[in-house]
C-alpha cells in the first residue's frame, strides 16, 4: 500500500508507537510519505526515519505557533491538543498530498494531528486515537498533585468529550493500544449521538459529515523491539528498584511522587539499604527533590535506558493514574526484569499475575510485592523469564502491522462504500430532475 501517514510530531524511539508501526509497516514492504510537524531537535530521528520512508515532508511548528493556536482555538468547540498543530502551513502540506491521489489510504497519529485530517478528501483515512484523551483528563482530575495539570484538564474536558465522541462520524476506521480505551471511547459515542439521532453532524471546516461503521473502533496494543530490548549480560544490582519514563509528563510525576513518599518508607522500615533510580527525562522540581534522599537517584535523561532497567533488582510502576498500554512495563518485561505493576496498567494487558508480572493497588500491597522479590532471587528471576517470554507472544511490532493492514483494509472498503451510495444518490437526484 502507499499510506500516508500524518503526525504532529515526529516519531522516535521515545514517540515509539508511530515510530514501530511506520518500521514493521516499511520491513512489510509498504511505502510510507511521512508528513510532521519538526523542529532542529528531532534531526537525528529524522534521519533514522529516512532510512524507512519513501518520502518526508517536514513543516516547523514553533512553540509560539503552537500557543497561538490554542489560544485562537479558545472560544471554540476543538480541543486544545489538538488546536496545537492545527496551523495553516501543516494543514496545507496536508493537503497538498491528498490531491494528489497517491495513498490507499492516510494514517493519522493521536489527538493531537486529528484535525488535520479534515483536510483529506480524497484519501480513507484511520485515526490512531492511542488513548481517550477525555478518560486521561478525568483521571487526572482526580490524582494528579499539579495543580496546572488539573486545570489544562479541566478547560480542555468537555470539549475533548465532545470530540472524541465524533471520531467515528468522521473517519474510516479508529484504533486505539487498549480494550479499556475502546470501551471509553464507544461510551462516548452512544452518548452524544445515539443510534437513533440523526447523522448529519458538521466538521470543524464547515463540510458536513457522515458516520461510518458504528464498531469501526479496533484495539492495536503496542509491540516491542525485541532485539533491542532483549536481555542483557549484566548483573543486576541488590536492592534496586528502578521506575522509568518521560519525567516532565504529569501522570510519571504523580506515580515517582507516590513511590517515594507512600510506598518506599514501607520498604525502607523492612530493607533500609533499598535505592531507588528514577530515570527518564525532563525531571520536573518536585522529582528531582526526591533526590535529597541518599538513597533515591533521579537520573534526567539518558542516551540508553535498557542498562539501568536489566541492572535494577526490579522495575515498578505504580500509577497513581493513566490510560493506554504501559511502554515502561512492555520494556521492562521483554529485558527480563521482573515488574511490579498498578493493577489499572494491567488492564491492557493479557499477562497473567504471579506469573508474568506482580499487581498491586495500595501502599501496602506495592511494598509487599517489592518485598517478596528482593526476599526471593529466584521467584524474581522466574518472574522476569515469564515476562520476557509474554512480550515475545504478544506484543511484537509485526503482529501489531499485521493487525494495521486489516484496519486499512476495512477504511478502504468503507470509504469506497460511501463512494458508491453517494454516486447512487446522485444517479437517482439526476433521474428524478430528468423526470420533472
């Protein structure tokens, strides 16, 4: 197929899923035009990009574009994500590439770049929606302790509610890494518009349109690079629990906060010498304070991850809140390092518990697990070998591609469908005026 795949940013290794589907798509034996938007930072992963794409076409989004556009965006209906990259130049490389009637079919990554492909005419188009928004924000209403963080949820909910809920109305086909997305975004549906409402509804530009395939809502779960993530030649350390991820995003500044303040002193009563590493980049001021403890390391930004998650005794995650699939704990699990979990991340998941990896919800419950483990060298080690072997069955980046043809298929058979009833249509308006 020739896809067209459209994105705010440009995919990376830390922006993996794109990232994974545009490389298993490519080594599939698809051609890929890559339109994003960029900045000087992301050359080395443009480069990478070039290796696997027919085709790239960038177009600088400045972050004062970027405000710009939320801010127009404010007396209006569209979610501020996705206002963000909605800029003229972007919507109109967009276009430019529509018209000329190459692509089976457009690929269009998250929230954030939804609204740009309301400048495709001419090509069925899959929105990979990754999370519901609107369920992150409501959670994060909830649990985050940011107080900006709470209030960017707060302006942008309704809206985004209101949003989501016409995703299918307007593209082909959607997909999301989670069962418990899907059911989200499903349940936003039937209730603004439900079965028996009228269709007509009216897109941001004005052009009306039509709802597709009321399941059209498919559950692709991220993969894995397995070769990249495989087990490594290294001695784990005694008594080091690693969490990881993208420090500067709320949800991991919540869940580092909750490990070291609720969950570790319960460890520390029982295993004193026990260090924490928390790495991943961007580390906001109230994560890099935890590091006033001795025993706690807040790393910042590392070239590679994968040393310091296979030389921890065991990774955790205990999300005080989130959506979607979990890459730290896919990562943690395929580098054989036994996971402790918050049984919310498992729900995307078909690991089995004590098996595969161990659950936990209270304090209490992370403490005891984390203590077993380090009690236990050899459960631990065993833990580890079942997650590695879970990732393998399940989350690979071809399977996950596999999946992705079957979903293009089905926006190209709809979108040809509508093809045919409207030019049926338009056959019986012109029988019935040749008649008047």
């Amino acid at each position: 197929m020739n896809i067209l795949f459209i994105s705010a940013y440009v995919p990376s290794p830390i922006r993996v899923r794109p990232y994974g589907f545009i490389r298993a798509l490519a080594r599939r034996g698809h051609h890929i035009t890559l339109v994003c938007g960029a900045n000087a930072d992301d050359r080395p992963a443009l480069n990478a990009l070039r290796d696997v794409c027919a085709r790239i076409v960038t177009v600088h989004v400045s972050k004062a574009e970027m405000l710009w556009n939320a801010l127009r965006a404010l007396p209006g209906d569209l979610p501020l994500q996705a206002a963000l990259s909605f800029g003229k130049r972007l919507r109109e490389a967009v276009r430019t590439e529509d018209r000329s009637k190459r692509y089976d079919v457009a690929h269009i990554e998250h929230l954030r770049a939804s609204a740009l492909g309301y400048a495709l005419l001419h090509t069925p188009a899959v929105l990979d929606s990754v999370d519901s928004i609107s369920l992150l924000f409501e959670r994060t209403l909830r649990g985050s302790p940011s107080l900006k963080s709470r209030a960017l949820a707060l302006i942008d909910l309704a809206r985004t509610r209101a949003y989501e809920a016409r995703y299918t109305r307007h593209f082909e086909q959607v997909i999301v890494s989670s069962p418990e997305d899907a059911w989200a975004l499903r349940t936003l549906r039937h209730d603004l518009y439900p079965p028996a409402q009228p269709a007509a509804q009216r897109r941001f530009d004005g052009v009306a349109d039509a709802p597709h395939d009321q399941d059209a809502i498919t559950v692709v779960p991220n993969g894995v690079d397995l070769d990249y993530f495989t087990p490594q030649p290294i001695a784990r350390a005694r008594a080091t629990i690693v969490f990881s991820g993208k420090m500067s995003y709320h949800a991991n500044e919540a869940t580092a906060l909750h490990l070291v303040h609720d969950i570790m002193p319960l460890v520390w009563a029982c295993r004193p010498e026990t260090r924490v590493v928390i790495a991943g980049s961007a580390p906001p001021p109230s994560v890099r304070a935890l590091a006033a403890d001795r025993r706690v390391t807040v790393t910042g930004y590392l070239d590679d991850l994968r040393p310091t998650i296979a030389g921890a005794t065991l990774a955790v995650a205990p999300l005080r809140y989130g959506v979607g699939i979990q890459n730290k704990v896919l990562e943690a699990m395929a580098l054989a390092t036994p996971v402790v979990a918050a049984r919310q991340a498992s729900r995307a998941l078909h690991a089995v518990e004590g098996r595969d990896l161990l659950l936990a919800e209270q304090p209490h419950e992370y403490a005891d697990a984390i203590l077993s483990l380090m009690d236990d060298p050899q459960r631990a080690a065993a833990i580890g070998a079942a997650g590695r072997r879970y990732v393998e069955q399940y989350h690979t980046w071809d399977a996950a591609a596999q999946r992705l043809e079957q979903v293009y298929a089905s926006a190209i058979e709809s979108a040809l469908d509508d093809h045919v009833a409207a030019s049926g249509c338009a056959s019986a308006g012109h029988a019935v005026l040749s008649r008047t």
